[in-house]
C-alpha cells in the first residue's frame, strides 16, 4: 500500500498535478519560451545581419546621333504589271513565249485558230466588191438618165413647151432622181461591205495574242490547243512586268505611325532570299484609303526600289524600316533612367519594422516603377524627372525629353554629356 501511495506521488509530481505541481510547470514553459525567443532572435540576426544593402547602377549621359524609324511588312510588286488576255473566243494554236522571256511591243505572244475569221474576211471581200460593181452600175444608170434629161428639158425650150410634152419632160427627171437615188445607195452598201470586211481584219488580228509593253513574262496560262472562251470577259492568258530594274514596295504601315511617315522619306529594307542584306528605298506614296483586318487599321506606304541588280523578284516579303527622323549630336541616356524611380523611406522603413516582417519577409521591390507620367512644358517637349547620384544617394533632376529610338532617349535640357544617371539598383546584404 506504501509503495502505490510513493508512486502516485512521483507521477503527480511529474505531472505537476501535485501540491505545487501547476505553479512548477508554469514556470519551466517560460523559461523555454524564453529560451526559444532568444534562439529565434539570434536566428534573424544572423540571417539579415542590418538589412539590405543598395547599390545603383549608373551610365553616363553621352553625346551621340539618333535614328528614329518605323518599320513595317509588305510585298514587292514591279512598278507596271500588265495582265494580257483575249477579246476572242477560239482554240489557242501556237504559244510562242514561256516564263521569264524578254518581250517586245507588238511582239506576238501567242495565236489562235483563224481559219474561220479569214472564211469571214473572204466573204466580206466579196461582198464589198459586189457592192461596188453595183455603185458602177447606179453610176452609169445615172449618168444615162442626165443626158436624157438634158435633151429633153433642151429640146422643150427650143419649142416653146411643144416637144417633149410636160409630162414626157416630169417622167425624164423621175428617172433621174431615180437613178441618183440607187447610186447612193450602191454607195451605203459599199460602205457596210467595207466596214464589214474592216471588222473582220479586226478579229483576225485580235486572234494574234500581242505583248502591249517591253518588259518579261511573270506568268503564262495557257497551253496549244486550248480552247479560250471569252463570252463574259477576257481571260487572262499572260502576266507581263515592265522594267524589273524599277520597282515598288507595298507596305502596310499602322495608324499609330502614319503621321510620321511622309513622301521623299529614306527606308531600307530586308528579304529572307538574301539574309545580312539590306535594300535601299524611297517613299514616293502614302496612300489615304485604309484598311481593316481583325481591328488593326493599316495604310498601304509605297516605296521606290532601285533593282539594277535583278535580285529582287515580285511576290518577295519585305520588312522594312522608315527613316522617320534622325537628331544629330544630342544629349543621350538610356531609356532606363526615365522610368528609374527610387524606393522611398517609407517603403524602407515598412521592409524594416516588425518582427513579423523579419520572419515573413516579402520579396524585394523593383526599383523602378514603370515609366513616369510627362508633363509636357509650354514649347511642347515632355518633361521627366532622371536621378543622379550625390554622395551616395539619389537626387532627382527634372529633365527635358525629346525624341526616342526605344533604347536612348534624346535629352533637350537638364543634364550635361558625362553626367551619371541611375538606371537601376542591385539590392544585396550589408
């Protein structure tokens, strides 16, 4: 019985549940906080030892040229592209030209079957020959009803009325009226036989497919034997180019850029065909009619293409970039230092403070914000604020901007060649 009573005791005593026991665990649980504290503490110390240390990145302002340009995408075209078709129906019988084939004005491309329209020109020669005997026939016949005339209308003079009779005299002048009646007529069938036999040469030299310019043949759609029919419109049988030394580049220049896109303008472009190359060009037209395609709207821009050297062919995809505006010996920092903006002692401060923010850090804050908001002074120019370095900390100077390539940034006013402008910050441990 002693013996359970001592082990009762012991384990009250473990448990702190004995006169006493409560009191005695209380104060061996705030020693381990305690204890606990200091270790964690000790810990943090360690870990982020006085906080963050803070080095800036500078790059001096220098003097340097800038290029502004605007690029765009398009299509090279040949500066005149004739298509060439047929205005007659008929079975095609010769092609005298292929691809690429140097052409002449009036040099015949191909031939269709005329067997029918020389049929046809036969016929109507016949026929204006028909009508011309019969124009000498009317000629004759009225020739004979004048002299006839004459001596009756002579003779009725001579006699007083007597011979011929007045009705004998009227029936001579209707035959002559008559006959004057059908030569004019022989005349007008002559005339239709003349211009039908005109249409038909007409035909028979459309059946001869001509080249209207000098230049080379891009395509050709048409084989021997083929039947051409061109009831509705002319089928296209043949692509022509005029001059591939001279040619034009399409281009589809965005709306945000059409402002600054003028005739007379510099450009070079680049085609996959020759990569590393580059093409000079010129602007000669921007052209007022839009277009939409899925929300952008696009200006076609036409571009002179010098191709002396014939290695740029039509169809060729072109990225070009448009010289828009170029600034000679002026004041250049990165882009960089405009949207540099310093973190403020608040913010520090707040990354600092408690106990919770050492053990739960938050990740570290960019140091820059984004590009500033311009406010744009009484000449126009846009001012921005840039941060210069003194004595170690960052002293912000307000500054005039001006035109910009997207990577340097032209300052007008407000710093000097030389002067180092923060571009950003590496943050790291003290």
């Amino acid at each position: 019985m002693k013996e359970d009573t001592q082990t009762e005791t012991d384990t009250a005593g473990v448990l702190g549940s004995g006169p006493g026991g409560w009191k005695t665990m209380g104060r061996r649980l705030g020693w381990g906080s305690l204890v606990l504290a200091v270790v964690l503490a000790v810990f943090i110390w360690g870990f982020y030892g006085d906080g963050e240390a803070v080095t800036y990145r500078v790059q001096k302002a220098q003097r340097g040229d800038l290029t502004i340009t605007v690029s765009a995408t398009g299509n090279l075209h040949p500066t005149n592209q004739v298509d060439v078709g047929s205005e007659r129906s008929g079975i095609v019988r010769s092609v005298n030209v292929d691809y690429n084939d140097q052409v002449k004005v009036g040099q015949v491309l191909a031939c269709l079957d005329t067997s029918l329209l020389e049929a046809e020109i036969r016929k109507s020669s016949a026929a204006l020959e028909s009508a011309e005997a019969k124009i000498a026939l009317a000629k004759a016949t009225m020739r004979e009803a004048e002299v006839e005339f004459s001596r009756m209308k002579q003779a009725h003079d001579l006699t007083g009325g007597k011979v011929p009779s007045a009705r004998e005299l009227d029936a001579a002048e209707a035959a002559l009226a008559r006959a004057r009646a059908e030569e004019a007529a022989a005349r007008a069938q002559a005339s239709q036989a003349r211009a039908t036999l005109e249409a038909n040469r007409t035909d028979l030299s459309k059946a001869l497919i001509l080249s209207p310019i000098n230049g080379v043949v891009l395509s050709r759609s048409v084989e021997p034997g083929q039947t051409v029919a061109a009831s509705l419109q002319a089928p296209v049988l043949f692509t022509l180019a005029e001059d591939l030394a001279l040619m034009e580049l399409h281009v589809d220049l965005d709306e945000a850029d059409v402002s600054k896109v003028e005739p007379g303008q510099k450009a070079v472009f680049s085609v996959d065909a020759y990569p590393g190359r580059s093409f000079p060009a010129e602007i000669i037209q921007v052209r007022y009619s839009a277009k939409s395609e899925g929300g952008v709207v696009t200006y076609e821009t036409v571009l002179r293409v010098d191709n002396s050297e014939l290695l740029l062919r039509p169809g060729m995809t072109a990225t070009a970039d448009i010289t828009v505006n170029r600034v000679e010996n002026a004041v250049l920092v990165p882009n960089s230092a405009l949207r540099f903006t310093p973190r403020t002692a608040v913010e520090e401060g707040a990354e600092k403070g408690s106990m919770l923010s050492k053990l739960m850090p938050r990740p570290p804050r960019r140091s820059g914000r984004g590009p500033q908001k311009a406010v744009v002074d009484a000449s126009g120019a846009a001012e921005q604020k840039i941060w210069i370095l003194e004595n170690g900390s960052p002293v912000s100077v307000t500054v005039t901007a001006g035109a910009t390539d997207g990577i340097m940034t032209e300052i007008i006013r407000g710093i000097e060649p030389g002067m180092e402008v923060i571009v950003g910050t590496v943050i790291g441990k003290k």
